[in-house]
C-alpha cells in the first residue's frame, strides 16, 4: 500500500485534503491525523472492521481500549451515560483538549473491538484544528490510539508515523509537530471519587482545583490486575536499558565515569542546564523549570536514543509537579522502573 503524506496548514486550501481523508474513512480504512497530545490512528468508532485494521497496522493486541474522538461535547450523550456533575464541570473546563473521561458506556454503539471487555468509554475532545476540522467534517467519532507501531514511541510529528507505518496505512494528515507531546490524560469517572488512570498534560491539580480530591492510579508498581487494561502491557522500551537517575551533575559524572570504565557508551536525555559534557550523546528536552517543555520534547528525544549505538541510556528524573507527572509517569515506564546504582 501506498503511504501519502498531505500536509495541512493554514496558507493551504485544504478542503480536498479532508475529503480525501473522509472518503478514505468511510471506505473502513484509517487515516493518521495530528492531535494536540501525539499524533492518532484513526478509524471510525462504530465500524468493527476497520477497528481492526488500527491494530492490524501497529501491530497491537487488541484486547486494550481505545480512546473515542469526538469533534463537539453534545456527542458525549450519544456513546456515554452516568454524566456527572463533575464530568460536566471537567468537560467545560478543559475540552477541547488533552482529557479523556471514562464513562459508562450505551452499549451498541460503539464497535466492541473499541472496548473490549469493559462496559466504560474514554472519550476525548482534541485541540487541534486538523483533529477537530477532520471530526467535523466527517461528523462520526473516531476510534484513534498513537500511530505508532507497537513497541515504539508515541510520534510527535508526521516523519515519525511515516517511519513507523510506511506501506501499511493509505495516509497521513501532516499537520506538524503536536503540542503537548505526551497522551492525554485519562479519568475513570465512574469510581469515587474518581481515578487518574494516566497523567498527561491535564494535571491533577487542574482537575482537583475544579473537583476536589481524587485518587491516582500508580500504574507502574501497581501489583492489582489492572482496571485500565492497557495497564498490563509494557509500554515503550528503548533498543538500549533505559535508567533514571537523580539530577545532579556530580551524580550523572560518576555514573557515565563508571559506564565508560566498563565501555559502555551513553546517551543522556535531561534539562538543558545539565553539565555533562562526558556524555556520549546528549538529548536537552527542555528548561529543568519548564515541564511542558520536556514533555513536548520526550519521545522525540527517545527515538533518537535509538538512532545512537549507546549501550546505556540515562534520563535524568524531575518533579512530579505539574505536568512533571506525566513525564515521570513515561519515563518510568520507558525503565520498566529501573533506577541506575552503581
Ligand atoms: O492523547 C491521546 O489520548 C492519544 C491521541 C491520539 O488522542 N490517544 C491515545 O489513545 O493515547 P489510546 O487508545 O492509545 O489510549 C488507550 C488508553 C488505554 O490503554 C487505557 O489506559 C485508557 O486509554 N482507556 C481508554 N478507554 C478506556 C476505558 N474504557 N477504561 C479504562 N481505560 C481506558
Ligand atoms: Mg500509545
């Protein structure tokens, strides 16, 4: 299969483009669009079949839930019941954007390959105008987890979806690189209070300052069967052992010290004010201050890793502050918890 890439931007007629990507839709394929968080591969919701062929192209077990993209806050009521107060007020706030809700689902609607095994639906609205000019225009919600292939980062520009899925989806919606740089954050409404399933670039101190407390999930030593299913898959691990390590440069210094005495070469991903110019390679992602930043700048950072021979990668830990979490929360995974001791 050919793979095309259409640009969308603002100096551009673009209506051609959208159809295109429509008619490619309602023929039960995907197409790969920009969202504000990471770029989604998308097949309508309510199609079974072309569900399928998401987990075809990425190569994903398809036992794992899928977010539902929705182009206004209205259609909530059409996939979802048991709509709080709380839902409401979160929806209010901060849709458009990167918050997923999960709710009880109206069973029928959405195709069961969607949700396998649960009877909830994560919902989002995207703020992007191609995610939302693409769902307006097709006026059908849209199934779309990462277009990546499994087992890679999540892609933050279109170049990366094409490395991933070249010749395996007809094509690409290339709207430049996304904002926010890690997935959106998902909230299981339906416990109480309710559950942060995963932290993204909607924070839990935005979301308590509008609900109050709620609970968050510790995916990553959590020893419970998994009330997200996706929970159970080990996410993204680089080519080379990824390890956390404390921000100090006298710290870092002794680590790769220690690495190059076993020759090993290393790779670091950390803040830009980091001074460790005995790295083998270097990955700055952002002011240690500035956690949007380093989000926005993480997977990037993680697939060039892979294009380095290093032996070891070091990546440097934050707060957990803010948006903080959501990078932690990645880059833990990325270490399957691994912290480096000498
Ligand atoms: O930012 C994002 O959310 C990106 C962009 C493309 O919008 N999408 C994304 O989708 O990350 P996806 O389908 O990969 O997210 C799936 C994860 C699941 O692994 C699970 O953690 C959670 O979202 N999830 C989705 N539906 C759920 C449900 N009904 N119950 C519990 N967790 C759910
Ligand atoms: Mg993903």
């Amino acid at each position: 299969m050919e793979t095309i890439v259409a640009t969308v931007d603002k100096n551009m007629d673009n209506e051609k483009k959208y159809k295109q990507a429509v008619d490619i839709l309602k023929s039960g394929e995907v197409v790969a669009f920009p969202t504000e968080t990471v770029y989604g591969l998308g097949a309508i919701a309510t199609d079974e079949k072309a569900v399928q062929k998401i987990f075809a192209a990425k190569g994903r077990p398809s036992d794992n839930p899928l977010i539902v993209h929705i182009g206004h806050q209205e259609e909530v009521s059409n996939y979802a019941t048991g709509i709080t107060p709380e839902a409401e007020k979160l929806m209010a706030a901060y849709w458009p954007g990167p918050l997923t809700l999960v709710l009880p689902k109206i069973p029928g609607v959405i195709a069961e390959n969607v949700t396998p095994g649960v009877d909830t639906v994560g919902l989002r609205m995207p703020d992007h105008p191609v995610a939302l000019e693409l769902l307006r225009t097709l006026r059908k919600p849209l199934a779309a987890p990462s277009a990546n292939r499994s087992g890679k980062p999540s892609p933050t520009e279109a170049s990366h979806v094409y490395e991933d899925l070249k010749g395996l989806i007809p094509l690409i919606l290339d709207g430049g690189k996304t904002g926010v740089g890690v997935e959106s954050t998902v909230v299981d409404m339906t416990t109480t209070p309710p559950a942060i399933l995963r932290p993204g670039g909607v924070t839990k101190e935005m979301i308590e300052s509008l609900i109050g407390p709620v609970q968050v999930e510790n995916k990553v030593s959590d020893e419970k069967a998994p009330r997200a299913p996706g929970m159970k898959y080990t996410h993204y691990a680089p080519e080379a052992p990824l390890y956390l390590i404390g921000s100090e440069s006298d710290t870092i210094g002794a680590a790769i010290a220690s690495l190059h005495n076993e020759g090993k070469k290393v790779a670091l991903i950390g803040p830009d004010e980091l001074d460790n110019p005995e790295a083998d390679w270097f990955f700055a992602i952002g002011s240690k201050e500035d956690h949007e930043a380093m989000a926005a700048n993480l997977y990037r950072a993680l697939r060039q890793c892979d294009l380095t021979d290093a032996d070891v990668i070091l990546a440097v830990e934050t707060d957990l502050t803010g948006v903080g979490a959501a990078v932690m929360n990645r880059l833990t995974k990325a270490a399957d918890g691994k912290r480096y001791k000498d």
